[in-house]
C-alpha cells in the first residue's frame, strides 16, 4: 500500500509518547513493504505562549530525508503574528467564558445529565470557601446550578444575604420561586415541582455588592443545596463546579455537551482555532494537496492541530480514505472543535488506542478500531538494565522510589504525584520521587524527597524503571499511556488516574496497578505496595505478561494491516 501520514511534526528525537508511537508504527510499515511518505513540518517543539496561543521552531532542515525507509517531507512553520495572536485568544476566551454563561449551555448540560446523579456548579459561583461553621460558596449577580438523578422533586437551599433583599429561583421549565432574605441570617429555602431526571437551576439577585475589604461583588452566600429525589434529600457538593465536573464527570456527559457546543460555534472561531494552534505552513498545504492523489491511503495526526483539517481537505479532494489518529483527550475541551468532528466523522478509520475510549467515539458517530503502540520487547528484556546503577548515580540507595515519566507540564500530573509523595513521607516512610522528562512548563520543582532529573539517556530511563519501586502517573490527559506498558516491561506495579479513560483502558484495578482518585488514594496504595514487595512484584508481574502477550510490534502492525485492508476494499 502507498501511504501518506499528514502530521504536525515527526522525527527520531521529538519528545512526546504519540509521536513515538506514530514514528515506531510508520518504520514498521515501511519495513513490511509499504511505501510510507510522511508530510510534516520542520518543527521539533512548540511552545505554548503565555498567550495560550502555539509558537512553532523550524529547527530542523527543509526538504526530504529517509529514516528507515520512511520518505519524511518538511516544510516551514509560518508562526502567527503576536498583536493578531493576542487578540484572537482574548476574543475566543471570551467566547467560551459566555458559552458556558448562557442558558443554551445549562439547558444541554441539563439534558445530557438526565438520569445521571450528578452536579455542577456551573456558572456565576466564586470559590468554595470554609467557614467556621461549615462551607459557604458565594454567588455572582447570577448563578447556574445543573443537577441530574432520578425523580427530582425538590430543591432545597440555605441561604446567607450580605443586605436586606430578595432571591429569585427559577428552575428551567418547572416554575420560579422569590423569597425575602435577612441581612446576616441564613434562610432554608424549599421549592417543590413536578418530578424530573435533570433540572438547571438559575439564582437571581437585584443587585450585587462589594463587602468591605473585598474586590468581588457578591450576591448571596449558599450554605447548603440538596435535591429530593425519590422523597429522599441528597446532599450537593458545593466545590463542585465547572473544572471540577471536567476532570472527574461521567465522561460521556462530558463528552456530548462539548461537542454540542463546539457545533454551534461559527465557521469563523474554528478557522480562528487553527490559526492559534498551528501548524501552518503554506508550503505544507500546497504540497499535501498536490500529492494526495498519488496515495492509497491518507493517515493523519492529531488533534487539537491543524493539519486534521488539511488531511481531511486532500482526502476528500483526491477522493482517498482518510485514517485518523487523534490521539484524543476525552476530558480537554481544546480537542473539541467542529472542525475536528468534521475530519473524525468523515475519516474511513478513526484509531482509537483503548476499547474504552473506542466505546466514547463510537457514541460520537466515528467509525472506530483498536491497535495502539507497541513495544519493543528485546529492548526491555536486555541484560544490561541494572537498576542498582540507577540508585547508586543519584544516591537513593535503599530509600522506597516513586518514578514519574513524561514531558514535564502540569497536565501530566507531576504535581499530584508530588502531593502523594508528601503524604507518604508524613506517615514516616522515607520514599523519594524521581521526575523524568523534558521540561516544557519550566516551573520550579521543590519539596523533600522530590527529585528533578530532566531528560535522561535511553540506557538510564530503563535503569529509572528497573530501579522504581511504583510507577505513578496521575496524567488526566492521555490517548494510551505509554509510559505504563515500559513500567509493567520491568516488572513494576503503576498508579494510574481512575477519571483517564486511556488510564481506565490498561490498568487492571488491583490485579497489576491501581486507579486512584486523589493525592490521598495514590498515597494510600502506594504505602501499600512499598510495604507489601511480594504483592508489588506480583502485580508488576501481571502487568509484563499482558503487554508480553498482546503488545509485540509484529502483532500489532498485522492487526493495522487487516484493518487498512479493508477499508481500502470498502473505498
């Protein structure tokens, strides 16, 4: 088969687990007799500016090279210009802000959660606070409630007012109820209606004040929300808002009102996204368009980048099936555009790394199949690994050791595997944590036992893993994980995020790792493996046999073949 792989960049020493995944799987087909071309950009990073808009290098040469019998095509990045730049990220932040702000979002979210006991402070809330007496959240001029569950018949609020005034609460299609407040003395409010699955729930003040010696303007302080449900009270949590409900919501709720909101947007805002995101490339686009033709097959990478789009255009021009891997992040709202549902709904394949995120894209419409990355084994199985060198070099000696690898940003869940070490500390074990990876987020890393060791050799890495006593990666946004399959290859037990559905796709809870929730979990099972090594090696064990057994190259890229078959037959 003559393949083309569209991609924002590639190359051998390029960080990041899709990409290396992505280079590993194109060599292998290359290898098979395919003839692969890739058409990439000349960038080995991308920068995210304190703007949130991409800046791009062109660090490596232009034009064509082979690696490994794949023909590699590169061309400049044309970077957006800072002023502009600057003022489309304010405008589409603004955007999103009033989205989220708008009865059109509290009514999907509503509709999506029905059934669901659920809840979000949406909207219009300031941060929970703690009082002496219990928590308190205050809320703005207007506040958005959304909650789901089964045989909602009621609401019932305790409210503290700043002033003398009133409240008015409206519950959505159901009624609005106004009540008199007392300055300094809290108030339950019940409102009762007909039952229901869901409800979103607006909170209404005149007017909005600023205490004394505080920026905010407030309207009413809530102590207390609980629905009756079944002629039961249920109990709300107040910390519960929009970013919480992102990183820990039923996924497939999650799912449905981005992508609903992403589909309202004009045309305009998601040719704005691409701009910000990048990569483009003028010469990227023209070659791509002009050569589309000469393919069987069209691959593209990933999102949230613009050349899904780009591949998608060729495509569909050149009349080719276009096989997609997104490598997508169910819980970021960044990869849910219209313009990347567009590419997705349309591609022949949409490679899905894990049956769990399989299950979510399916729901979604794209017609999706299973392979993800592989492994070499022979490198993980050398006799030259030696985890003793890798204790001995830093000077841990026999202290327990946590081992984190990735690139090193905050979305990677580096900080949460610092707040766990803490825990574990506190308790008296005397643990370290070994950060490994490139730094792109360039903050400091400090506290006792943390220890950041940048980007190692190969050879070190594997030593890193060998030595480790548990992996942990509390990473909220991951396609696959990587880094879990090496860890299991040495024979080493992982903590994984129970909210990443890449995590939840590999991990079997508690036979080879364990799925935590918070600092506290991941600290509780950690203690649990470092003082139980017979349980930590037996789980590690399990962990190396089923990556031994299911993700050799040879296999994978056999499965990929079949399924590349066919949707050539179908096209």
């Amino acid at each position: 088969m003559r393949i083309m792989l569209v991609t924002y960049r590639y190359g051998r020493d390029i960080a990041g687990g899709g990409e290396r995944y992505l280079r590993e799987l194109m060599i292998r087909l290359a290898g098979r007799g395919h003839q692969v071309e890739v058409y990439t950009t000349r960038s080995r990073q991308m920068i995210l500016s304190p703007f949130n808009y991409l800046v791009w290098d062109n660090f490596l040469p232009p034009g064509g090279e082979e690696d490994q019998g794949v023909v590699i095509n590169r061309f400049k990045v044309n970077n957006p210009r800072p002023r502009r730049a600057r003022r489309m990220m304010r405008g589409l932040n603004t955007l999103q802000e009033k989205e989220r702000d708008s009865l059109d979002f509290a009514s999907l979210m509503a509709e999506t959660m029905s059934g669901i006991r659920e809840n979000c402070f949406l909207s219009g809330w300031h941060r929970l606070e703690r009082w002496e007496d219990g928590p308190a959240r205050w809320t703005q001029k207007l506040a958005k409630l959304v909650v789901g569950g089964k045989d909602i018949s009621g609401l019932i609020l305790e409210a503290y007012s700043y002033l003398d005034g009133d409240l008015l609460v409206e519950v959505l299609d159901k009624g609005s109820w106004e009540f008199e407040l007392e300055k300094g003395k809290p108030r339950e409010l019940g409102l009762d209606f007909a039952p229901c699955d869901s409800a979103a729930v607006a909170l209404l003040v005149p007017r909005a004040v600023r205490p004394q010696e505080d920026a905010r303007e407030v309207g009413v302080a809530v102590r207390r929300v609980a629905v009756v449900e079944g002629g039961v009270e249920r109990e709300l949590d107040l910390g519960r808002g929009w970013t919480e409900f992102l990183d820990s919501g039923p996924e497939e709720v999650v799912g449905k009102v981005l992508w609903g909101t992403a589909e309202r947007r004009p045309r305009r805002i998601s040719r704005r996204h691409e701009y910000l995101m990048g990569p483009r490339s003028t010469r990227l686009e023209k070659e791509v368009m002009a050569a589309a033709h000469r393919f069987d097959l069209v691959f593209v990478s990933m999102v949230p980048m613009s050349t899904m789009g780009l591949a998608w255009k060729a495509a569909n021009r050149a009349g080719k099936p276009l096989v997609a891997f997104p490598l997508f992040h169910t819980r970021d709202p960044n990869h849910y555009w219209a313009h990347f549902k567009e590419t997705l709904e349309n591609a022949a394949g949409v490679e899905a790394n894990t049956e769990v995120i399989a299950d979510l894209m399916a729901e979604w419409g794209f017609k999706t199949f299973v392979v993800g990355p592989g492994y070499d084994l022979e490198e993980f199985s050398s006799p030259h690994i030696d985890g003793g060198r890798f204790r001995r070099e830093f000077g841990f000696g026999d202290q327990p050791i946590l081992l984190w690898v990735a690139r090193k940003n905050v979305y990677k869940g580096y900080r949460e595997a610092i707040a766990a070490l803490r825990i574990i500390r506190e308790s008296g074990c005397p643990a370290v944590l070994a950060i490994v990876g490139p730094d792109e987020d360039y903050l400091p890393v400090s506290g006792e036992g943390v220890y950041y060791l940048g980007s190692l050799p190969r050879g070190m890495l594997l030593d890193a893993y060998d030595a480790c006593d548990v992996f942990i990666f509390p990473s909220l946004h991951e396609s696959f994980c990587m880094v879990f399959g090496e860890a299991w290859l040495r024979g080493k037990p992982v903590l994984g995020n129970a909210y990443c559905a890449a995590a939840r796709g590999l991990i079997g809870h508690g036979k080879d790792g364990y799925l935590c929730t918070d600092a506290g979990d991941y600290a509780r099972r950690a203690l649990e493996l470092i003082d139980n090594p017979g349980k930590a090696r037996e789980m590690g064990e399990r962990g190396r046999l089923k990556v031994v057994e299911t993700r050799g190259w040879e296999h994978l890229v056999e499965e990929l073949e079949k399924k590349l078959a066919e949707i050539v037959d179908r096209s």
